[in-house]
C-alpha cells in the first residue's frame, strides 16, 4: 500500500472514531485497528481536537477520548 493510500485510509478510520460516542464504542474499534495506535496517530488526533474544538465540539470531545 502507499504511503498517501495508508493516509488516506488513516484519516478515514479517524474520522470514522470521531463518530463514536461512547468508551467501549471507541475501545471496540481500536481494539480492530491496531495500526491506531501509533505516536504519530496519537500527535493527528491532538491536532484535530485543536481544529475541531472551533467548529464541532462533540466532535473534539469523541476525538479527544479516543487519544487518552
């Protein structure tokens, strides 16, 4: 896979944990994608709760749950 398919595919799985509104919801899917749980991914989602927190706070929060 390429690099920018594997971005692509990573921001994808990110976007789709900003949607989960519970704990086990968001330990259910890191538990299947395991490539999540990297320091670089851990760095994307300090950044986008950053971005986010201005326009879907919801949205900010889930991220920012996830990253703990």
């Amino acid at each position: 896979m390429s690099r920018k398919a594997k971005k692509s595919s990573r921001e994808e799985l990110i976007l789709q944990l900003a949607q989960l509104e519970s704990e086990p919801a968001r330990l259910k899917f890191l538990s299947r994608h395991k490539s999540l749980a990297q320091r670089e991914v851990f760095k994307q989602l300090s950044d986008l709760v950053l971005e986010k927190i201005r326009v879907d706070t919801r949205v900010a929060l889930h991220l920012a749950d996830a990253a703990c």
